[in-house]
C-alpha cells in the first residue's frame, strides 16, 4: 500500500506542473495579445510597419526566420500530442510507466507547450493582416476582445470540470489503483467511451475563439491560429449522439446546486 501511495507523488508533480502551464498559456494566448498594449505592434517586441509590402515580408529573412522557428516549435507539439496518443506508442509507454501512463502523456504535452511558449519568436519585421489598435478602435475593440477571451477561458474551465479533470491529468488513474479499484475509464458508461473517443479536444470551439479573436493579427499569431485551427479541425468528430450525452452531463452538474433534484436525478444520468 505505501508503495502504491508513492505513486501520487509524481502524479500531482505532473499534475501542478500542467496547472502551471495552463496558468502560463492564457497569458501566452490571451493576456498578451488583449490587455492595454498586448495587441499592439509593439508588446510582440516590434514597431508598427503598416506599409510593408506582402511580397517583400515574405522573401525578408528577418520575417522567415521566426516563422520557420515558430513553425518547427507547432510541428513539436503537434507531433508529441499525437503520436503519444497513438495505441502503440501508447502500450510502450503503458508498460514502462504503468498506471502513470496518462501522467507521464499530459507532463510531456505541458513540456512542449512549455518549449513553444517560452521559445516562440514574434515576427518583428512583417505587415500587419489586420490592427484595431489605432484610433478610433483603440479602445473598444481590444475591450471586446478582453471580454471574449474571459468568456472563452470561463467556458473552457466549465468543460473541462465537466469531463473530470482528475482523470484528464491522470490523478484519478493513480488514486483509483491505490484503492485497488482498477482503471477508471473502465468503471465510464458507453456513451462515454464513445465520446472520448471522437472527441480530440474537449474545448475546440473555444480555443479557436481565443486564437482569433485579437485586434492586433501578427505574421507569428496567424500561423499559430491557423496551424491549431486545421490541428484541431482534424480531430473534432462529434455527432447528435455525443451533443446529446455532453447536454445530459451539464444538466447533471447544474443539479448540484439543487440537493433534491440532484438525488432525485442521479439515477437518469449517465455517469
């Protein structure tokens, strides 16, 4: 049992480490890029070239520089992120680490985001594709965006509550073997399974809203819009069946707030 118990530790090691990193990517994604001056030319680091030619940017080296280091940083973590997740890959992982297997995944794509956040490089040199920076939209369209942003991030929180944040770190896995009580997925309904497995990232829509919706669009915050944006697009396969369990799960929470409609209702939900 204490043997068993040790495992915790790197579990919630993994675990405050990709809490940190989350912490980390809303400023990367949206503080950065909506608060007083994140959206402007020059918190990328850079002086507003409104008038450089498209052309031209594109044969600078200054410009392809960066983009070829952001490019190769998006490819990392793309790689990493799907091929850890593939079935082979994850058997080798399964038998080297165990019932740290998901730990060990979701610590690796906290690296890599880590990697790409702390090595991404803002294209000093190149236009602009779009600026709401400047007057007279200086000042409200960064205030819309500011409110998008809490809105998104608000919403990615409440989806990932919904889907069991436990056992997406892979903390649940670990406590659940302690109790000798096997793997959680196995104790999940059918609908649930089923869902999991078409479902890439459970914050698609989301995301996208947080990558788009800036008033200042960069050469380097198109590129990673666009490379998540087609990642992401690959992976969501959600059909009628699966809205209708994630519907059946967010009634379900709500029904927290009520003690005898949530007894009274925990026999019709699906776990």
């Amino acid at each position: 049992m204490a043997a068993r118990l040790l495992l915790m530790v790197p579990a919630l090691g993994s675990f405050l480490f990709t809490f940190g990193t989350g912490v980390e990517l809303i400023r990367f994604a949206s503080l950065r890029a909506v608060l007083p001056g994140g959206g402007r030319p020059g918190a990328w680091g850079r002086e507003a070239t409104p008038h450089v030619e498209w052309g031209a940017a594109l044969w600078d080296p200054r410009v392809l520089r960066p983009l070829a280091m952001d490019l190769g940083l998006v490819v990392l973590f793309v790689l990493q992120h799907s091929l850890m997740a593939t079935a082979l890959v994850k058997r080798w992982t399964t038998s080297c680490f165990g019932v740290l297997q998901r730990s060990f995944y979701v610590f690796c794509t906290a690296l890599a985001l880590q990697l790409l956040m702390r090595y991404w490089q803002p294209v000093r040199h190149g236009p602009l594709l779009w600026n709401a920076c400047t007057e007279p939209w200086d000042t409200w369209v960064p205030l819309i965006c500011f409110i998008l942003h809490f809105i998104a991030w608000l919403v990615i929180f409440s989806v990932i509550l919904i889907f069991d944040y436990a056992e997406l770190m892979g903390v649940k896995q670990v406590y659940y073997h302690c109790l000798g009580m096997g793997d959680p997925l196995a104790l999940k309904s059918v609908r649930a399974v089923r869902l999991y497995s078409h479902l890439r990232h459970p914050v698609y829509l989301e995301f996208l809203l947080v990558l788009w919706a800036v008033p200042c669009l960069a050469l380097d915050r198109l590129l990673l819009a666009g490379l998540f944006t087609a990642y992401l697009s690959c992976g969501h396969s959600l059909d009628q069946q699966d809205y209708l369990y994630l519907r059946a799960q967010l009634d379900k929470k709500f029904l927290v707030f009520s003690p005898y409609d949530g007894q009274a209702s925990s026999y019709d939900a699906p776990c």
